[in-house]
C-alpha cells in the first residue's frame, strides 16, 4: 500500500522523468554509436520497447492503487467534515436560540443604556427648571406631627 503510493508519486515527479529521459538517451546513444559486438539492443531497439511497455504496465495499476486510497482517505475525511459541521450548526442554532431568549428578556427589563438616558433626561430638565429661576423641590415641609417628634 504505501510503497505503491511512494513510487507512484515518485513516477509523476519531474525527477523521474528527467532520470527517464537520462536512461533512454543513454542506451540510444550506446546502442548506435558503441562498437557493433558491445551493443545489446540494436537498432529498432526491442529490448528498450519491452523495458518501457513493462514499466508502463507496473505503473498504471500502481497509480490507480495509489488513487483509490487517496479516494479512501478523502472520504473518511469528508465524512469528518461534515459530522463537524453539522455539530458547528448545532452549536449555532443552540446560540441563536440563547441570543433570541436574552434579547427577549432585556426587552423586558430596564437595561442600563435605557436608565442612563433617563436620569440624563431629568438632570437635563432640573437644569432648564433651575435657569428659569424656579423651584424645583421646596424645602418645606407641610405641618403634620410625627409621632416621633414629641
């Protein structure tokens, strides 16, 4: 399983073709120009085509072996995925329920934003009350006997 997949990625580097393009220059090279009893694969160069066709025949199922267990991992990983997301989209509408509730109930109840502007309302009018010359609290009190004065 992984040599496969290690020489299959290796057969589609720029490496093996350089390394391919070497040998085969090579042995042409050898086979036309050595002297005729040191050749070993003359001119319409069979041996080389059989070293080509059985290399092409080992690297085709090597690759496809490679592919499907990338395509295996691949869906192991978008099966993943997705039980991932459908937890994120949970979680999102779990939070945007909470949200929705506390929104609901701070309309309900005086936030601080709301008290803020309000006694900056009323300090705001106590001042125009107080630069018109009139009286905004009287410090008197009304006649009455508390039972605690005696």
């Amino acid at each position: 399983g992984r040599l496969s997949e290690r020489i299959a990625r290796f057969l589609g580097t720029g490496r093996f073709i350089v390394w391919m393009t070497v040998v085969i220059i090579v042995w042409l090279v050898w086979n036309i120009s050595a002297p005729r009893h040191l050749r070993f694969d003359p001119y319409p160069f069979i041996f080389l085509t059989l070293m080509l066709s059985l290399q092409a025949s080992y690297a085709a199922p090597l690759i496809l072996l490679a592919q499907n267990r990338q395509d295996d991992r691949d869906r192991v990983n978008l099966e993943q995925d997705r039980k991932q997301n459908e937890r994120s989209i949970a979680d999102t509408e779990y939070l945007t329920r909470e949200i929705a509730a506390l929104r609901m109930g701070l309309g309900e109840v005086a936030t601080r934003d709301w008290i803020r502007s309000e006694f900056q309302d009323l300090i705001r009018e106590l001042e125009e009350h107080r630069s018109d010359g009139r009286v905004v609290f009287r410090a008197e009190r009304p006649p009455r006997s508390d039972v605690d004065d005696r």
